[in-house]
C-alpha cells in the first residue's frame, strides 16, 4: 500500500528540493554527504526528483551545506552532552541520525504540522528526538522548551522563506539573540547574557534559481547561497 502524505503548502513542498539534493548526492560516484536515508525516502515515496532539474552544482551544495551544518551541530553536542537542539525548519531532513548526538541531548524537530505528520510516516522513531508541529511565527512553540540548557538552532533552507519581520521576530525569540560573534556564514556561536552556551546555524540551501516559481522565497535575497 502506498503512502498518502497530508496536503502540503507550496511553501511546504519546497522541503522536496532538499530531499532531493541529497538523495541524489548519495547516488552519486562521489559523495558529498552519504545520506541513505534521504535516498530511502525518496525511493519509497517514489518521488520525482527530475522536477527540479537540478544539475552537479547544486546537488553538491546542498549536501556540503548539510554537512557542514552537521559538523557544527555534532561539536557542539559533544562539547555539550545536556544541550536542547531545534532543528528549524526540519523538512524530511534526517540530521540527527547522521551525527547521532549524545542520548543526553534533548532535540526537537519543528515544522508545519503537515510536515510533522509526513516524518512520522516516513521516518524511524529516535529516542531523544522530539517533534513540533507549529507555524515558527507563533513564538508559543517555545513554551516547551528548555530555557536551562546550552542550545543548539539549526535553520537549513528556512530564513529564506521568511519575511524580514518574521525573521527579526524569531530571532528576537530564540536562545540566541546577543553577545554574537559571526562565524562565517553558517553559524553564530554566542552565550546570551552569560546564561547559556548558544550556536546559531541559519543556512539557507533552497535558491530561489531552483524553485519552481509558486516556491519563490518570501525574502529572495536570503536564498543566495554565501
């Protein structure tokens, strides 16, 4: 029996392209990534990844964007055992399998709940991984999280789909909103008030260039990649 996935958004739909990217970085002679996992669900969605027409180039920058953004999660988990991780955005994305961080991290995957619903039928179960089905400007999402603990945001592929408002808002909201020191562009390690070890990762991935028109960024100039 095949799987029916809920009703998703244009904006929804862009978490394909992504998907795509890696998987089909997997099925390349030279890795970028190695995600099976991407590579997994596409083939048992029996998704069309021709659709998005994407060439090497961009298939090799999103996965380097992936694992880049796996390797800054994965030190800084090591480096903080009892850190809470969001991964904004999440998409069908699997990074917390890829870095498997310590059991002692709390991570919380966060989309629409369409998206939510679609990875709990396509996705293992982890035993520390969390989802949240929100729109991420409604900041009452955060009302679950831990406030205590060194945290970790991931937002791979999102702020481009987001209004400069939208933006400044969510940022104003998360762990991480002083005392930052740029790190190039990937990652803003800071420590807010002296009150907890933060790493900051917005990385968009999704170009405006590769979307389809009805998926066309709400703020084009952040889906340029660095």
């Amino acid at each position: 029996m095949g799987i029916t996935l809920p009703a998703f958004t244009a904006m929804q739909e862009s978490l394909f392209l992504t998907l795509c990217g890696r998987a089909l970085d997997n099925r390349s002679p030279r890795l970028s990534l190695a995600d099976t996992m991407a590579d997994q669900i596409v083939r048992k969605l029996g998704y069309n990844c021709g659709k998005f027409h994407l060439s090497a180039s961009p298939i090799i920058n999103i996965a380097l964007r992936a694992k880049k953004l796996d390797e800054v999660a994965l030190k800084f988990v090591t480096r903080h055992p009892d850190a809470v991780a969001l991964d904004l955005g999440v998409g069908l994305d699997t990074r917390i399998f890829r870095i498997a961080p310590p059991p002692t991290v709390h991570w919380y995957d966060i989309d629409f709940p369409e998206v939510i619903t679609a990875r709990q039928q396509l996705i293992p179960d982890h035993a520390n991984a969390h989802g949240i089905g929100t729109d991420l400007t409604d900041p009452n999402w955060l009302d679950v999280i831990s406030t205590d603990r060194p945290a970790l945001i991931v937002a791979d592929g999102l702020l481009a789909f987001l209004t400069q408002e939208d933006m400044i808002s969510l940022l104003n909201a998360s762990p991480a909103t002083s005392q930052a020191e740029k790190w190039p562009s990937t990652a803003t390690p800071g420590s807010p008030s002296g009150r907890r070890n933060t790493t900051t990762a917005p990385n968009p991935s999704q170009t405006s260039s590769n979307l389809p028109a009805s998926m066309t960024p709400a703020n084009p100039s952040a889906g340029t990649p660095a």
